[in-house]
C-alpha cells in the first residue's frame, strides 16, 4: 500500500487555546476535535476557505478525549455541518454530561485551577457512535488512517495514526507553554507511566512529526528523548 499517496491533507485550525486539524481526503474528510464552542464561526470559516464543497465534505468531528476544550463546540458544528461525532466509549460521559471528566491533580497549579474547571459546562450531546477496544480503521470515514487508544491523560484518549508520516495524539504530549515546539506532559495526568507507555505505542508507528491538541508541532525524535530517555 502506498500511503504517501494516500495521505489526506491535513489543514491545522489554530487558536489561542488549542488546535483542530481538518483531514481532507479525497471526497470526505474528518475534523479532528472541536475546541469550545466560542471557535465554532473560526472553524467553519477555516474550513470554507479550502473550496466550496469543503464544508459538505466533513462527514465525522472525530474527538480525540472527553475535555471541554476538545469537545463544548462539537455539538454547534454538528448542526452546521450536518456530520456524525464520534468518541471512544471510555471518554463519552465528557459529552453526555457536558462537563469535563473528573481531573487527576500532580502539582500545585492542578490543585488550584481544578475547581474552576471542573465547573465549567458546554451543551451536552449523546455522540453519533463510540468508538470500542484499543484500534481500529478510519477508512470508512474515507481517511485511510488508523485510531489507536492512548491513554494516560483521560482512559478514552485516542490518536490518529498515519504510519510513517504523523500522528495526531490531542492531549497525549503537548507544546510547552514557552516553548511549544518542544514536548510536554500535558495537565491532569495519573499516571506518567501511562503517558509514557502510549506514547512508544504513537511511536511504534514511526511517524516523523506528532500533532497536539496544544502547541507543536512537535519532532518525533525530541518526544522519544523527553518521554523515553
Ligand atoms: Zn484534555
Ligand atoms: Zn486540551
């Protein structure tokens, strides 16, 4: 199989508070994640401006983990353009409740901010399907790509994986605040052996750059060194 060729575009929607990534094949294409709803007008003008069957063309918001910042605008962005939204079953209480799910502290900082965040709400929704186990194809969705399950920032987190190429991975490894070229662990992490763990899974597939839910994007081999020594 030649996946060079196969390779969607991948259109990167930024923010001052995240990133959404547009994959574009070749008749339909998948948004993966949908920030909050106060970047829903953004995102359908960044997706308008690719051509004028490009809105019609998104057929899944793809949500790579149950957080707010990833999934309060999925349900307004539905209604404009009349697509399904999926998210791994682990991780569908976030929508279905529409508040985030329940945030492990480490640090300081954690402690502090976690009673702000855990109160903010979106418009709740029941996702079109979940997604079940720990892999599985894309291809029906018309992006020849896989979803692999990464736990370790929330237990439904997943990443699209182009093998060789790239790897999408939302929350799992993140920009640093000042330097978001370089990696980071993200907030509200258990355990960083997890991080760790799912990470060399992302990695197994040799991608050469990993695209975060924040900041990036960020070389492969500066996320092996930082997670893996
Ligand atoms: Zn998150
Ligand atoms: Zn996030």
């Amino acid at each position: 199989m030649n996946l060079a060729a196969k390779m969607p575009a991948i259109l990167e929607i930024r923010t001052p508070t995240g990133k959404v990534y547009l994959l574009e094949g070749e008749r339909r294409s998948i948004l993966v994640d949908a920030l909050n709803d106060w970047y829903e007008n953004k995102i359908i003008r960044s997706i308008q401006r690719r051509g004028s069957d490009s809105l019609d063309k998104v057929r899944l918001i793809l949500l790579t983990h149950g957080h707010l910042d990833h999934f309060g605008g999925a349900p307004g962005l539905k209604r404009k353009l009349g697509c399904m939204i999926a998210i791994h079953e682990l991780d569908a209480e976030g929508p279905r409740s529409g508040r985030n799910l329940p945030l492990a502290t480490r640090n300081a900082w954690e402690k502090i901010t976690k009673p702000f965040v855990s109160r903010i709400t979106a418009e709740p929704f029941e996702p079109d399907f979940t997604l079940e186990g720990d892999e599985g194809d894309l291809s029906d969705y018309g992006i020849h790509a896989k979803w692999v399950r990464t736990p370790g920032h929330t237990p439904g987190s997943i990443s699209v994986v182009f093998p060789g190429q790239t790897a999408i991975v939302g929350d799992l490894v993140v920009g640093r605040f000042n330097a978001p070229r370089k990696p980071a662990y993200p907030l509200w992490v258990k355990d960083p052996q997890e991080i760790k763990d799912s990470v060399s899974r992302v990695l197994s597939y040799s991608p050469k750059t990993l695209l975060s839910g924040h900041g990036g994007p960020l070389d492969a081999d500066d996320v092996r060194k930082f997670f893996l020594g």
